[in-house]
C-alpha cells in the first residue's frame, strides 16, 4: 500500500466535500463520508503542523554570515 500524503488526502477531502455538497448521498453514506472527511481533515492538519515546525527562514547578513531563524515567532503568530 502507497503512503499516504497529504497532496492525496487533500485531494481526497475536496471530494468529499464536493459529494456532500451535492446533497444527492443517503443519509448513512453522507455519514460515512464525514467520518472519513474528519479523518483526512485531522491527517491533513498534522502534516501542516509538523512542516510548520520544520520551516525556517535562512537570513543573510551583510557581511555575509548566514543565520537560520524559526519561520514562526512570537511576532507573527
């Protein structure tokens, strides 16, 4: 079985999202939908914080030092 990614999980939700939307499922399968939308949300947003955690910012200073910084401060949280 391929790993799961969050590009595909992603891709996964708006599909269900979309056959939600069409109001067209029975109400057991629009249920188990959600369940696996909430499922795919939850993955989804683990993956976003675990890169947020690893994004950082290389700065380069004049005289040409270069410093890694947390893309994420206090200042822009």
């Amino acid at each position: 079985m391929a790993k799961k990614t969050f590009e595909d999980s992603l891709a996964q939700l708006e599909q269900i999202v979309q056959e939600l939307e069409s109001g067209s499922l029975p109400l057991e399968n629009a249920l188990k939908k959600f369940e696996d939308g909430m499922k795919l949300s939850q993955f989804c947003e683990q993956k976003l914080d675990e890169i947020q955690k690893k994004v950082t910012l290389l700065i380069q200073h004049q005289d040409g030092q270069i410093e890694e910084k947390s893309f994420l401060t206090e200042d822009n949280l």
